[in-house]
C-alpha cells in the first residue's frame, strides 16, 4: 500500500491544493507509464489519479527552471530567480540550505542547529505560493538532456518511512547545483566510523556522540584506558573546517568540560591530524599563528596520514595507532558518484560538470552548473574556482540574473534563446578567506589569491571581523536573531550540555 499512501498525497497536493484551472490540464502530463505496479500490491478500492511526472510546459504556463540542489549556490540562484518570468522547481534531499561557515559551532552547542538552517520556502516563497512551483523533497538519479527531463527519486529516512518511489520532472532550463561530497581517498573504515561535517544531521551526531562520550567516561568502573579514549576527539584534516572544529571544540572543553564535567576533565584531548600543512592556502604568517594558538589551548597537531581507520583505533602511516572516541573527518571535497556519472562534458581535472564563461553546459542545450560540482572547461582558458560558498553565492546570483533576462528577452523556454545576447560572463574576485581558531581568536587574509599581497590579520580584531562578517552573511533576519542570541546565551551561561 505504500506506493498508493505515496500517489495520493502527490495527487492532493498538486491537485486538490491549487484552484487553477490550467492545472489539470497541466497535471495530464503527468503520465503513469513509470508507475510502480507490483502485482502483489493490493489495489485500492477507488482508484487514485495516479502521476509519475511533471511533464513539458504548455504555451499558456510560465517557463519552468528546474534547479538541482539547495545549497549556497541553488538557493542563491532561487532567491534572484523572478517568480513573474518562470515557475521554479527545487529537487533536493533536504528542505533548507546550510550556511555552513557557521556549522561548526553548532556541534557544541555555541548555536542552536535551527539556526544554521535556512527553509527554501522563506529564500524563494514562489516556491511554497505559486501553483506551478514545487519543491520535490528527492534526489536526482539521472537528467535525459535530450529530453529536457531530470529523474528523480523520493528521500526515505528510517524504518517507518514510505518506499521510494521515482518520478520525472520536465526543463526549460535546468541548473545543476549539487555540490560535492567529502573526500576519503578511499581510506578503509572512513565511511563507517567517521563522521563528516557538511550537513546538520553531521552536527547533530558529533553532539550526540561528544556528549555521550562525556557521560559513559564518569560511570563506575570505566578503566583509566577507556576513559581517555572515549575523550579522545579526532579531527582529521588541516583544512578551515577540521581547524575550526577543533577551535571550537577546545573552547567547550576548556570553559564548559572543565566546569560541569570536572571528574574527566583531564581526559579529554582533541588531535588534529594533517599530512601537510595547516590551513595552506593561509598566509605562512597566519598558519603559524594558528598553530600556536591551536597548541596553546591544547589541541595536539600531529603531522600524519591516515592508512586505515578501524572502529576504536586510526592507524598512521608510520604503524603508529591513535585510539578515539569521536573521530571527524574533514579533508576538502569533490564530485559525486552521480555526477561522475553524468553524461555531460567535464571541467579538467577532478570530473566536475564543465561550463563555459556563462555558466552554461556546452553541447547541451539550456543546462546550467554552479557550485562546488562545476568548473570551467579548458577551452575557457581558466582555472577552475575553489570549493567555497563564495564562489557557489555569486555564480548563483550571476546565474539568476542571466536567466531573468533571457526570460524577459523571451527565450525562457526549451530550446529558445539561442540568439539572445548573453552579456558579460561571469567574473570571480575572491574576497579573501576568514577561519576562527578558538579562544575568540581568529585569521582574516584579504588577499586575492597566494601569490599577491594584501592585508592578513589575525587576534581579537580578526575573530570580531570574522563574525561581524558571519553575521551579516547569515540570509534571513530571523536567523541573524538566532544566532546574536545564542552567542549572547553562549557568553553569558556557557553552552548548552543536555543530549536532546
Ligand atoms: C563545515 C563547512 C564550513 C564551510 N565554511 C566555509 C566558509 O567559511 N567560507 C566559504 O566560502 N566556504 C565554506 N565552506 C564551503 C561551502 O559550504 C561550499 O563551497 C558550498 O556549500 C558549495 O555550495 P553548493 O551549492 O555548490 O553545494 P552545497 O552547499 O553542498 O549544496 C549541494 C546541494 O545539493 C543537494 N544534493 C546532493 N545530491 C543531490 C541529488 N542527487 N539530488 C538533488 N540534490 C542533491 C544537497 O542536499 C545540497 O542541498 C564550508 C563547508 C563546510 C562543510
């Protein structure tokens, strides 16, 4: 039954739910060729109008953008889109974007996780109001570009939940914005027992897992070895993500561990584990200052590369084992499986979509990519730009500008506005790289790029420019709010310790 529980909640909410008289019109193409139709399933006793997909526009409906993804660079692109000009159809796995520069305060509970989630319906409210926009809570499984069509399946979480099912969803224009996935150089064990730290169900667990860890090593009989192991927390990666972990990790130990956890405060210890440099795309001098800063407040930096992680133990090139009770994984990211798999040109290098100065996939018509899994093609003649949400915020922001006017220059649809003037490409200029370190100490590098000079900060001033910044970047007021609140909460009574 669960499949007609799945249709019928489909079928109400785009049908019963919208009073527009195109809509069933519209809603034909909807086909039912792709249904599934397990023989052994019982029937249902009145039959459902049943849809497998949201077919082509018709001449009378607005152009639809289908855009993949709802993180920094979808969510962008949303936000700029003109709900006047198309319908937008949002496919992701989840129903709000991360701002992640702030996730990792968020495992120890300096923020509140709601307050790093942005909902899409408060970034693009067509989304939630407009009868022909929708937001499929799904993933993409394939895109027929010569179909102008994506496949999708629905996200299933937890024993209770429904079957997946797959459904189709018909372009004018597509953007791919579907980021990229941690990487683990197919280090053995990684997957099973490390945790990442891109989304906030990550968050969630390291919070769960730290304090879990810090409640089992103050019951009786624990020995002395298994105690320091469970307090053992393991960041693996130098990057601004590992090390601001690790600095906001060793801030809660040092102000609220040693006060509510007093029997095990000299257990716990926080290592970072690097193969190369800390933070390298710092500034020697800012690198340096974090080290020290890092060692002050009692982070072990240790100069190593992981050769296989077993349940309890990492073990190091060099044969040594570093035993762990929490173990964070964060060494940089790249493409997907499914992107990988796309049949779509490449950007060289690491398998990203590749796309011209406009943003646009060449030899496919009306496909967009931005983001973290998108980089130039070499006929560009330029680099491919680094994995940051300053990078996926403005090719967003590019990107919905330059849809907005093909739309108002009439090319909206498939297979329209091929003589649309494009104007300018899109022009990146790196702003500059923040990371906080810990003990209201942070680095600030104003410069372009690792080779040119410019102003690098770092201390007390840097942290408060760090999130002054943070602040003002957060999307929504109500989230600005959260999060001056829980700063403010953090400051005034420590971190909130209760395993929720
Ligand atoms: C902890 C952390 C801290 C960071 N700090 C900074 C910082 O301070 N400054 C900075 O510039 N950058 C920072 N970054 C990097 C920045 O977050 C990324 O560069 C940025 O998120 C890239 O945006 P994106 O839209 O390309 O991808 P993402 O934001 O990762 O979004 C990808 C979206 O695609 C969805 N998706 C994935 N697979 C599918 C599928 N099959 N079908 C449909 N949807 C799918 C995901 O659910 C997600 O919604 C940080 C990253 C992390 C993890």
């Amino acid at each position: 039954m669960a499949w007609f529980r799945n249709l019928s909640r489909f079928s109400t909410i785009n049908v019963s739910r919208r009073h527009d008289p195109f809509l069933l019109s519209s809603f034909n193409c909807f086909s039912s060729n792709n249904i599934n139709t397990n023989p052994t399933i019982e029937k249902p006793s009145v039959d459902p109008v049943q849809y497998s997909g949201l077919g082509p526009t018709k001449p009378h409906e607005k152009p639809r953008v289908v855009v993949l993804g709802s993180g920094w660079a979808g969510c962008r692109l949303m936000k700029g889109l003109d709900p006047e000009i198309y319908d937008i159809v949002c496919v992701s796995p989840r129903n709000h974007m991360v701002f992640t520069p702030l996730l990792a305060s968020t495992c120890v509970g300096t923020l509140e996780f709601r307050s790093v989630a942005e909902p899409i319906a408060r970034i693009q409210p067509a989304i939630s109001r407009e009868p022909g926009s929708y937001f499929f809570l799904s993933n993409c499984t394939g895109i027929s570009a010569d179909k102008h069509m994506v496949h999708c399946e629905t996200v299933t979480e937890g024993e209770q939940a429904l079957d997946p099912w797959s459904f189709t969803v018909s372009y004018d224009k597509l953007v791919i914005a579907l980021g990229a996935q941690p990487t683990t150089f197919g280090i053995r064990g990684v997957k099973e027992h490390a945790i990442f730290l891109r989304e906030v169900h990550h968050a969630q667990e390291i919070r769960r897992k730290l304090l879990l860890n810090l409640m089992l090593s103050d019951v009786p009989g624990i020995s002395e070895e298994e105690k320091r192991r469970l307090l053992h927390c393991v960041v693996v990666g130098g990057g601004p993500t590992g090390v601001e972990f690790s600095g906001e990790l060793s801030d809660f130990i040092m102000r609220d561990v040693r006060q509510r956890y007093a029997h095990v405060k000299d257990y716990v210890h926080v290592t970072l584990i690097e193969a190369n440099e800390i933070l390298s795309s710092f500034d020697v001098r800012l690198r340096n200052y974090a080290t020290k800063q890092l060692t002050k407040s009692g982070v072990r930096l240790v100069r190593g590369t992981v050769k296989d992680v077993q349940d309890q133990n990492i073990i190091l090139n060099d044969g040594s084992e570093v035993p762990y009770g929490l173990l964070v994984w964060s060494t940089g990211v790249g493409p997907s499986p499914l992107i990988h798999a796309l049949d779509l040109p490449k950007a060289p290098g690491g398998g990203r979509i590749g796309v011209d100065e406009w943003l646009r996939v060449p030899s496919v018509q009306d496909i967009f990519s931005i983001g973290d899994c998108s980089g130039f093609v070499e006929s560009t003649g330029r680099q491919t730009l680094p994995a940051l949400a300053q990078v996926a915020e403005r090719e967003g922001k590019y990107l919905a500008h330059l849809l907005n006017k093909i739309g108002k220059a009439g090319g909206g649809r498939a297979n329209s506005g091929k003589d649309i003037d494009f104007g300018e490409p899109f022009v990146y200029k790196h702003l500059g790289s923040m990371a906080s370190v810990g003990s209201y100490k942070a680095l600030v590098d104003l410069r372009q790029s690792k080779e040119t000079k410019g102003i690098s900060l770092a201390g007390f001033i840097s942290w408060f420019i760090w999130r002054s910044a943070y602040l003002t970047r957060v999307v929504s007021w109500r989230n600005r709010i959260y999060v001056a609140i829980n700063w403010a909460t953090t400051l005034v009574f420590g971190r909130d310790i209760s395993r929720i």
